[in-house]
C-alpha cells in the first residue's frame, strides 16, 4: 500500500539543470572526472536500493522494533541482511578518500543517496548514518595510527560508529558531563562513565563498533572547555592476535515514540580502554566536525520523509473517491463522487508539502556542493568562504528541513483521514519516525539560537550579508512578467531580511537576551531568503528549458507560483513579531520586557 | 512523572470573572438556581475525578489498548471501574433534563468536565464522550416512545451510545453510504451495512450498547438527501422479558496511532432490528446534532490536552538544569546551569501553549454558554441568534482548539527533549492520543469549507458581522495606555476580516472556488477576530481585579500581552495569502487561476 517512486527527475533538475553541479565540482581537482552521467547512474543505483531493499523493511522494523536481552540487542528481521548488502555495493565508501578506500566521490552524492534512504526507512537509516560523521571527525582530528587502524573499516561500513555524548544530566548542555578519562602509560586512557541515547550502542549487524566518547582528562578545566574525545571500540583491535572485548556495555534500550528499529542505548564504560582524538580538552570542537555532519543528515533526512510523505499523499487523493468537486469536469456529470484531489483543500496540503520538500531538495543539495567546495576547493580562500556560508546555512536546514518532515508526514496523515492513523497504512509511523529528528543532533531552538548568536550576531552579520548580496544579484537579473514579480518579492524580503538583522545585531548590545528571543522567527526568516532565492532560480531555469519537457516545467512553475503566494507570507508574520519584540526592547518599557513578562506568565496558578 | 493538576483558578477566572457566566445563566428559568458555588462546586469535583480516577489509567491504556477475540472486546484495566465510578456520581446526568432523570445544570459545566477528562484520559473519555450527542440527537428527534425508554439509559450512564456513519467508502462523504434498512409490519426496521471506525462500536464496561445508525430506506433518493437514522440497540429492551441479542456484531478493531484504550470498531449489522428516529430521509440533519455536539467536545478535549501538555512542560523546565541563562541572577552565578525555564526558546513554546490554551478556554466556555441559551433561552429570538453565532464558532473550536492540542502535546515534547520521545515518560502519549481529534468529526479541512462557505458566504456574511461589530463596540470602549493598544489591535483585525471576508463574498459570485482555495485561512483570521476579543476583555477583566490576587492577574495580563506581540501577528500571514489569491483571481489570469497552477503541479514526475 505504502510506495515510494525514487523522484529521479526531480533529483536531476536540480543537480544538472538547477545547479550545475558537474562544473562546480569540475572546478575541483579531485572532481574533474565526475560528470552528469556517472551522477544519474549513482542516484538511479541508490533509488534503486532505497526503494527494493530499505522500504519492505520499514513497517517490519516499527513491528518487530529492536529487541535487549542481556546485553545483546538484537536489530528486526532483514536489516543485518540489507546493511550486508548496502556494503556489498560500497554505498559506505563513496564519498570517502580512497586513501582509505573510498570511493572519492562527491558528498552531494552522499546527500541524494541518504535523502532517498531516509525516506524509505529513517530507522534503518541510523546505522551507517553516523558513519559519515564518524569517519569525518576522525579524518580531521585522530591521529595517523588511529586513521590508519579504523578508517579503512569505517568506509567500508565494516564497522559501524556512534558519538557517545548524552548522558542524563547532559543533553543539550555537553558542558555538564561527568564521564572520566584516566590515561594510562601505554598512552590509551581508561574511560569511565554511563551514556544515554546511544543510537546504535549495540547491535548484531556489524562485528565491531567504533564508539566516539566525550569524556575528562583528570586535569580538565570545569564546562565545555574541558572535554576531551576518545575513540573506544567494542572490540579492541588485536595486531594479529584475536581481539578482545573491550568494558563497554548495553545496559538496555528504550521504548520510544518511533524509530523502533533502531536501538537507542543505554551504555556504562567500565575502565574501558580508548585512545585520544585530538588535543585534550578540545574534544567538542573535533566533535562539532561530527554533529555538523550529522545535522546536514538529518535535514536531509527531513527532506525524504517530505518526499515519501508527499508521493502516499498524492497517490492517495487521485483514488479516493469523495464529495463532488466544486468545479466539475463534463466527463464526470453522472458519477457520485470525485477523487479527493480535486478539493481545494486537499490541494492545499499537496502544494504544501511538495513545494517546501522540492525547495528543500534545493537547499540541502547546494549546501552538499558548498561541503565538497570546502573540503576539496584548492583555493584556501574559497574552501573558507564555503565553509562559512555551509556553517550559516547548517541550522537553517536542520530545522526547517526537519519540522517540515514532521509537518509533512502529518499534513500525509490528515488526506489520508481516519485510514492514516491506522497503523496498516503506514502513514503514521512516519509522523512518528520524524518527530524525533526535530529534538536530536540539537534541537531546532538551538539551531535558532546557533544561527541567530553564533553566526549572525557575532560576526555583525557580515556571512549572512554576502548571502544576501548574491541573492539580490539574482534577483536582480532582468526577467519578463511573472518571474519579475518573483525576484522582486525575493529582493522585497532580502531588504527587510537585511534591516530586521542589522536591528537585531544592534539592539543585542544593549539587550543580550533580546536576539534569543526572536531567534526561530530569525532562522525562518533568513530561510525564507535562501527559499526565495532557490525558488527564482528554479522558475528561471524552468522557464528556459521549458520546451525540452513542458509538462514537468510547467509544474515546477507552478509550484514556484505556489512557494510565492503561499508560502512566502509566512514572512509576513516573523517581520512581524520580530519588530514587535524590537519595539518593545527599545521603548520606554523596562529592558529585556518580554523576558519579564514571560517570566510573570509562567508562574503556575 | 506526568502530571495534572486541575487548573481551577483560571477555570474560575474565565466562569466567573470574564463570562460571568451565572448572571447570563439566571436569565434563564431552567438555569435561575445556579450560582457560583455550585458551579464552583461541581468544577471541584470534576477535577478531583479526572486527576485521581482518570490520569493513573492513562498510560494503562496507552499499554494494554482494548483487545479483540471473536467478537468480544475487553477494555484496558481500570476502565470499567472508573466508568462506573463516573455513572455512580451522577456525571452523565449532569447538563440533561430531569424529566429523563438529569441533574439540570448547564452544559457550559459540562465543557469544564470534558476539558479536565479529555486533559487527563482521551481514551477513555470517548466512551462517555458520545453520550450527550446521542442524547441531544434523540432528545431532539426521535418519538416519545423511543426517548421514554433509551433517554433515561443514557442520561443515567447506564448505556453507552456510539455513531454509526462511516463506511469504507464513506468517510468525509455520507452521500456515499450504501447500507439499508427495510421497514417491518411492526413498525421497526432491518438494518444491513457494515460500518468501520465506530468508537466503542463494541465494550465490556456497559451491558447494553445504543447504536445510532445512518441507512437508506428503500425508496431513498440518491446521495446525501435519502439517509435516515435509526436507534439499532445491542440488545432489544424486552418489556419484562428477557432482552435478546440484536444481530449486530463487532468483527474487529483497529491498530492505531493513538487512543489504544478506544476500540475502533468495524460493525456488521445483519438484518438488525431498529427504529426510525426523526424523518425518513432527513437522518443527516438529526445526526448532526449528535455531530456539532461532537464537534465542540472534541475542541474542548484538544484544550484539555493543551492544558496537560503545558502543565508538564511547565514542570520539567523548571527542574531540569541545562544551559546557564544569558541573564543570570546574581544568587546561581556559582551554579554549572540554570532550569531551562530561563531560556527565551523554552519561555517563547511555554508562552505559545499557555495563550493558545488559555484562548482556547475562553473561547470554549463562552460558547457553552450560547448552548445553553441556544437551548434554554426563553426568547425565541434570543435562542435563535445564539444558535446562529454557536454554529458559526464551531467549526472555529473545532479545528484551532484540536490544531493546538497537537501542537501543545508537540512543543511538550520538545521541551522534554529526547526524554520527551521516551515512551515511559508520557509526552509522547498526547502526541499520539491528540493527532486524531484533527481528523475525526469532521477533518479540520471540512470546517474550513463549513465556516467560510456554510456560515459566511451562504448568508453574505450577516452572522459573521453581527459577531465583528459586537467585538468592535468592546474594542471602542476607552481605556488607558496598554490596553488601549490591545483594543486598536483588535479593531484593525475586524477592520481587516470584515474587508476580507466581503472581498471574498464577492469574489464567490463569479468564482465559487475560491473561497475553498482559502478556507483555512478564512477559519483562522475570523477565529483570531474572537481570540483577540477574549484577550482584551480578559485583560480588562485582569486589571479590574488586579488587587484582589496580583501574581495571578499579573500573568494574565502577560499572557494577553503574549498574545498581541506573537500570535496574533500570524494574521499578517493570513492576510497576504487571501489577498494574493484574491488578486489572482481578480488578475488578467485566467479564472481560478491557482485551481489551474495546482492541477498542474500536482501531476507526479
């Protein structure tokens, strides 16, 4: 019942027609070869994959969900098997360094094979998910006897990875953790600690697992700035000798709203050896290599539950048949009922979904190019300002990207009516599947408060300027009619984008707390800009290879038409609430206002 | 862990001080007894019922669900108990008429009940939920004969009722519905159908089960004007002898995202005896009493939820320690973190639940009262116009009240974080339990259309603008400073809905789709009109007695502040969306030229 279609021509518009992804990554040595067909052969293999192998897993896994006895979990039939073969096919190795006998090839490659893998089974997905994460963190940070040792199983997907950061005083604030390192003469450190939320902890599918730990030196400064990272394996890696069990364990898994099938853990570190990575005390920074990795994934993620969420909505309202349209067609005169797509109201959520996903599909994918130009670029310049704008873009993506999976699944439940809240359909394993990538890899209202802090206040919002200027050089390209009326509401929101910033960076020097107030309003609004933006390119590149498919143009055009008149005014409100929030900071009423008021208001009664 | 308690100050507040609801009660003859302290009494009561009976089973339920084997269904533990600890204390009897064996009092009491069950147990609260449907639609309806002998039943608890309307085919469409009934010699009828998603269709905490059933009689015209309803018991009252089994039998129950404790049913009726209730082929207008009766429970129910949600959250932030605060006071300057509760992300979802959920009670007890002089009101005059004004709100309680259920119970689970995803903690249970209130009687799609096309293009906006210009003359009334912005804010809003809404009357005429395209927006701008007046009187009313409880009256006035500054901006939102698809429409474009732009998107690739 529930289907999945790799949405093929969608992907190539816009990796070829939109982005022209071959002459970015052709700029770049490592990429010189790769080329539109040996793209389009690698994203047809993924679909393929995704939607033969991963899918007919999906409701298994929310049924059978992973299962702790003793230490051992056991992961629901046929994902062992499928993770074998996802290996079989190098899918681990192909944006990995050949040094290490990957592939080498492009991480938007990555991003096109994992939106189609999280939309066809999120909780499957988890396993090699953190890998890439993994493998990127230690590529940057271990040293050459650890890369050596591990990286090689990694990029094969041999062994399998987790970031062990969580623990029960310590989530959002990895400042408060407690487990200890204590070094050993050998130079491997002996790790101490219990660990929560550790997806894929343990499992039967991989006969290693590589655990990157967070932990304290014994001389470590207190907060975030004494943390260290440690590589600890389940098995430690014999030289020839047989490899020994390492004092890590499972202590159990929780029982959660969704992603059944994949283990969430609970893991005590018993003296357990592990090594460093990186330099001591520094081990949120090497971290952060793996978290951005894992926020771009999981924004993706986002993006291909909108799409499978979309594609069951879609195929649902063509077959019902319910009420008359209100428009009808001659042909339909004698029969009782239309399909439900016919109702403006079910086109509505169609249109909403479809155009946030496809914009999404934009976005994630152009930041996949901006990975690749700031790890492989020869100019250090470029590689820099990629790296910057990819930072700035990261929150925006993890959040939107995210609440609009949820949303989408949801808005699929709603077209499917009553059949979508019964579990057979499958519809709202996906609602619930998606709700938890808006809390994990930091929740959405730190992504705002990263965005608005970290990346727009504290650099007087000079990244997202240059951002904004090359928006506005798009949009301010000669065009005809309708696509005019497209660039300059994208100009219209780049200009209040630019003037609510510049206020918010003002009135946080008087007002700290003021820019964590309007934080979610400021991701969506400087989202909207780069949606506006993405949604003019798409119309324009429509629009001039219209002839070569009109059908599919026409539609891209009139989602473009959809994204403007519907989505867009959204903006409406967050200009809105922002300039209420600055008003009130900047009148005659007490500092910080809504602070206080907030804080009168939640007392209970 | 998870808690409630009832909020019976701000339940007062809302009865007492805003509505005074006892002065429009006593106008009434049936209602002259009723003062506050029986109402606050009763309100007491209730709340001790559904923290100390209701809540501990909740979870129970979530676990257990109700189970199916060869026709029986068995409920989860603790169910039948509390049922009949509910009927034992006379709740059922509560707001009906004591000819029947009812207590007499208000239903607006009855709204205060079914917030505080549906806030602590919505599972279980489905059982005694379709009660008073049933009731008012036989009350209503049916013939002396049927009301002496089932409404006494009902009205004591004693039986439970269920509504029989959906078929597989017919969901949304009652048009659609194919079962029949064949008149006997005796006056009854034999039922024949199959009915699926009937809500305690089967149960083992009552010994008889009232169906209400929707079937066509042989002479029926097509579609939705040849449906009758009929009164199908489980068993057959027997006069003296022993009642026999009625030919209507449970043959499953559904695997659901929520509401385990509620069996879903799929009833077969087989040559079941009935009778006829009301009119033959008027059986859709009589069932829809039963269904606006639903309709505000079921937005009652997502207050509940809100209010639960926001209760938890409230909880958890102020115990779990992450972060430290941008302003931190002076005392915890030696502390690693402070609650979560000083972080402007979590105060921003905090203040979203509250004033969402605080409107939403305003907004639902106010209308309870317009039922009860609806009912009551010895002026028919004035009965009349309640009605009118109760029709054109229910659609509005019904789709922002259970939109904010879920939305609430989703923010909860956010500011618990990944504990919020945990099965153990209950978050995640309202999530599930909440989702479908937005789908069933009614999906909130259907009472977009029903608002904007039933209530307000079908009578050129009359009732609608009879309520706007009631809110304008409060809006005018002088006041000083801070609340006299409140008050400009709320007449630009009717200002705006009142120019809005009559473009969209007239744009109707030559384009009738075009309010479906809207509809949404249409229910949410009108609903915001009597948010923003329930905010300014609450803030008048706030003021006015202030010094009899000053924290309290403190926050309110916060909480109304809350309301202006973030949610009600969403309106601009709403605004530029009907006013783009009006312009559109009105455009050299072809007509209904986003029906056109959505037909063609819509198309999959």
């Amino acid at each position: 019942m529930f289907t999945y279609q790799p949405p093929l021509k969608d992907i190539q518009f816009v990796l070829t027609a939109l982005l022209n992804a071959s002459k970015t990554l052709n700029a770049i040595p490592a990429f010189a070869e790769v080329d539109n067909d040996l793209m389009s052969q690698v994203v047809e293999q993924a679909g393929r994959f995704a939607s033969e192998i991963l899918l007919p897993l999906n409701a298994v896994g929310d049924r059978e969900g992973a299962r702790f006895h003793d230490g051992v979990v056991t992961t629901p039939t046929g994902f062992a098997t499928a993770y074998k073969q996802f290996c079989d096919a190098g899918w681990p190795a192909l944006a990995r360094d050949p040094q290490y006998g990957g592939q080498g090839l492009p991480q938007i490659l990555d991003s096109v094979l994992y939106e189609m893998l999280g939309a066809t089974n999120t909780a499957w997905t988890m396993f090699p998910g953190l890998l890439h994460g993994a493998y990127a963190c230690l590529y940057q940070h271990a040293s050459a006897e650890i890369k050596e040792r591990y990286l090689p199983e990694i990029v094969s997907g041999r062994w399998l990875a987790t970031m062990c950061l969580t623990e029960s005083n310590a989530g959002s604030d990895l400042g408060l953790l407690r487990s200890k390192a204590v070094p050993q003469a050998d130079g491997s450190c002996k790790i101490s600690g219990n660990k929560i939320f550790i997806s894929g902890g343990e499992q039967d599918i991989t006969e290693n697992i590589v655990h990157l730990v967070l932990a304290r030196l014994p001389d470590a400064p207190k907060g975030s700035k004494g943390i260290s990272l440690f590589i600890v394996p389940k098995f430690l890696p014999g030289d020839g000798t047989p490899e020994t069990r390492n004092t890590v364990t499972c202590t159990g898994i929780e029982h959660k709203m969704g992603i059944h099938g994949s283990p969430t853990c609970s893991m005590q570190f018993d003296d357990a050896t592990g090594w460093l990575v990186g330099e001591p005390h520094r081990g949120l920074a090497a971290m952060f290599v793996m978290m951005n990795a894992a926020r771009l994934a999981v924004g993706v993620n986002g993006v291909g539950i909108a799409e499978v969420a979309y594609q069951n909505s879609l195929a649902y309202a063509q077959e019902r048949l319910q009420m008359r349209a209100v428009e009808r067609p001659a042909s339909r005169k004698n029969e009782a009922a239309d399909p439900i797509i016919t109702h403006p109201a079910v086109q509505r959520l169609l249109m909403n979904q479809r155009t946030w996903l496809e914009g999404g599909r934009m976005l994630v994918y152009w930041s996949a190019l901006l990975l690749d130009t700031a790890h492989h670029h020869p100019e250090p310049r470029t590689r820099k300002s990629a790296e910057a704008r990819l930072a700035l873009i990261t929150p925006i993506i993890k959040s939107m990207m995210t609440e609009q999976g949820f949303q989408g699944a949801s808005q699929a439940l709603q077209i499917w009516g009553g059949h979508g809240y019964i579990a057979e359909t499958g519809i709202e394993q996906y609602v619930r599947d998606s709700r938890i990538t808006m809390v994990y890899e930091g929740t959405n209202e730190i992504q705002a408060v990263d965005l608005s802090l970290r990346k727009i206040v504290s650099d007087g919002g000079q990244c997202l300027n240059e951002l904004l200027n090359e928006i506005e050089s798009t949009a301010s390209l000669p065009r005809e009619a309708a696509l005019a009326g497209y660039a300059q509401a994208t100009q219209e929101v780049v200009q209040r984008t630019r003037k609510a910033t510049s206020n918010i960076i003002k009135v946080a020097a008087s007002h700290p707390v003021v820019p964590y107030q309007i934080a979610t309003e400021t991701l969506r609004l400087v989202g909207h800009c780069a949606f506006a933006w993405l949604w003019l390119r798409a119309a324009d590149t429509a629009q001039a290879n219209h002839d070569k498919d009109p059908p599919f143009h026409d539609a891209k055009l009139a989602t473009a038409e959809y994204y403007y008149s519907f989505i867009l005014p959204e903006t409406e409100q967050l200009l809105r609430v922002i300039d209420n929030t600055l008003k009130n900071s900047a009148s005659g009423k007490p500092t910080a206002f809504l602070a206080k008021a907030i804080s009168d208001a939640i007392r209970p009664d």
